[in-house]
C-alpha cells in the first residue's frame, strides 16, 4: 500500500515531467524567435546580388504608377528608381494613383498615352489593373512591379517581368517572432491588413499563423483601408483599447502607415510611448517609423525594406528586360530595426539603406 509521502512525491513527479517537456518546448520556440530575430538585425555589408548583366539600353523613357505618393515605401521605393534613371541615363516620368482604384486606372490610361519604353507599377496588385497590363503587353511595353504580388520575380498570369520585394514571408515571420521574444513568449495581438491587397492578406495571415504556432493569442485581426488610415485610426484605436485593455500587448501591421495614426489616441488613453500595445511592422521602413523607434513614440520595431535599393533593382530588371534576357533572380535583404541598430545601415537618414555597395555594383553591371 501506498502511503501519503509516496502518494504525494508520486503526483509531483507526474507533474514535474508533464512540465518540463513543456517548458522546454517553450524555451526552443523562444531560442528560434530570438535567432530569427538576430538574423535579420545585422549589418548589411555584403552585397549579395547580380553581379554580370546587360550593359544599360540607351534612351529608354520609363514611366512610374504609384498606388499612392502619401505611402512612405511607395515615395521611397520612387526615389530609388529616380536615382538610378539617373544613372542609367533614362528619363522618367511618375502618374500618382492617389490611392484609389479609379486613380491608379486614370494613371495608366496616363501611362499608356504616353508611350513609354517601360513601366513600373509601384505599390499595387498587377491584376487589379487587369485591362492596363494587357493594353501595355499589347503594345510591347515591359513591365515590372514592386509588392505588385506575394511572390518575387515573374507574376504568374500576368506579362509583369519582376515583381521586386523582400521576401513578405520571412518579413511577416521576423515581426511575429520579435511580438513574441518580448512578450516573453505569450503576446496578445491584433494585426491590421487591407485586403484590397493580396500581397498584404498574405503577410497578415503569415504573422497570425506565426503567433498562433509559438502560442500566442490574436485578439483581432482587423481589415482596414490602407489609403483610409488618417480618418480611421484614431478612433479605431480608441475602439480596440476599449476592447481589449491591458491584455493587447503588441500590434502587427502589414506596413508602418497604419501606426502613424495610432499615437494621439494611444497618448489620450494615458499610455506612454514605450508602453502597451507596442508596435511592430511587416514592412516598408518609412521615414516616420524611424523617427518613432528613434524618439520611442507609438512605434517599436520596423522590419524595414531596402526601398532605395529596390528603386535601383526595379531599373536592373527593366534593363534586362530590354536586352531580352532573363530577370535577376535577386530577392533584397529584410532588416529588423530597433531602438539598439537604428544608427547603421541608413539609419541616421531614416531609412534602411544598407552599406553593401549596390550602387557601385550596378552600375558596373550597366558600365556607367
């Protein structure tokens, strides 16, 4: 017969061992966050692209469509292209969308009026503009994109050449794994998405997958109009802190425009800029977001994009594309940006501009 003493360091061992596996468990979950984390916190020294391509076309015109200039990746991904036209010797022009679906129509009728040697479409779904893209293919006019679709390089079913980004998966995973290392492993969130974008759904659902695999909590995952975001945020903030109090840890968004709205009702609420629910973006990397991290204000982390670097590719593949050669292959590097690395790599500037030489290096591929 058992007695109590045996009874009872029976039941602690039991316990014990249905612990532990768990807790071990949670200790890797936290290991492979962190080094996720760390892997895309480094310095960007080294350049990891194209090496040998087409010598720069001479006397191309390109025209730019911006789903709309007020969005701080679109403005810095635009600044890119300009400066490596600039390089490259091409002249070009940018038709803003203005952030509708009839603007960005308007653009490319624009667009196609004026006949240029190549387009780039900046910052929206390439099927959105289903009749612009097949009156361009029409025409013999190569197209490129940036976050045009959820997948890098040629967008399938569609004549887009490259499709230029970081890789949006591992984007939306180092955000979710950043949420959930300094949440101790058990963030409460909500995310917020557009789902006039396909691209942007696609994120959103990554990091809630994420953050429900490590077993964390999504409180909501809120649908909202990235064009809508000055008119929507604040009260839609009030709104979700009503709801959800202190048990909303971290926000997730697919983009940092989503929290530069967020400040004054999170500040009305009583909370401080470093305080709950900390924010965390998938992307882009905006001037604003930098400042944010910088000042500790509403903002906690940017998983930023190389935006003038992509500028840069979006021009390389349009190049190739002109020389009837292949598209580069090249996905960009993702950088998360914290309080503790927000001075290398562009930093001082607010942007993410890594030191790896990309300009130099392009321009040897097109010998300027």
């Amino acid at each position: 017969m058992l007695n109590r003493t045996t009874v009872v360091t029976s039941v602690m061992a039991i316990a014990v061992g249905a612990i532990l596996p768990m807790s071990a468990s949670h200790a890797n979950d936290l290991t492979e966050a962190q080094a996720i984390v760390d892997k895309h916190a480094g310095r960007k020294t080294a350049w990891d692209g194209p090496t040998t391509g087409p010598t720069a076309a001479e006397g191309k015109t390109i025209v730019v469509l911006a789903a709309d200039m007020k969005n701080g990746g679109i403005l810095g991904v635009t600044k890119g292209i300009e400066e490596a036209a600039e390089a490259i010797g091409w002249e070009m022009r940018v038709l803003d969308g203005a952030g509708s679906i009839s603007g960005r129509t308007a653009a490319f009728n624009q667009a196609m009026a004026l006949s240029p040697d190549g387009i780039v479409i900046n910052g929206f779904d390439a099927v959105e503009q289903q009749a612009g893209l097949d009156a361009a293919a029409e025409a013999n006019i190569p197209m490129v994109a940036w976050h045009a679709a959820p997948v890098i390089g040629p967008v399938e079913g569609t004549p887009v050449f490259a499709n230029v980004s970081t890789d949006p998966m591992e984007v939306s995973a180092a955000a979710a794994s950043w949420a959930y290392v300094d949440a101790g492993g058990a963030p409460k969130v909500v995310i917020f998405t557009d789902s006039t974008y396909q691209i942007a759904i696609a994120k959103a659902d990554r990091m809630k997958e994420e953050i429900e695999k490590l077993g964390g909590e999504v409180l909501e995952y809120v649908d909202t109009p990235i064009a809508d975001t000055s008119t929507r945020m604040p009260q839609l903030t009030t709104t979700l802190l009503q709801r959800h109090g202190e048990a909303w840890t971290h926000s997730l968004a697919i983009n940092d425009l989503y929290f530069d709205f967020m400040g004054p009702s999170l500040q009305a609420a009583g909370i401080s800029g470093e305080g709950t629910p900390k924010a965390v973006a998938a992307g882009d990397g905006s001037e604003s977001a930098y400042q944010r991290i910088r000042s500790a204000q509403y903002q906690a982390v940017t998983v930023a994009e190389p935006l003038n670097l992509q500028g840069w590719q979006l021009v390389d593949e349009l190049n190739r594309s002109f020389a009837g050669e292949s598209w580069s292959g090249y996905a960009s590097p993702l950088h998360v940006v914290t309080a503790d690395n927000i001075e290398f790599d562009g930093g001082p500037t607010n942007v993410f501009d890594p030191e790896n030489g990309y300009r130099d290096e392009y321009r040897k591929i097109w010998g300027r």
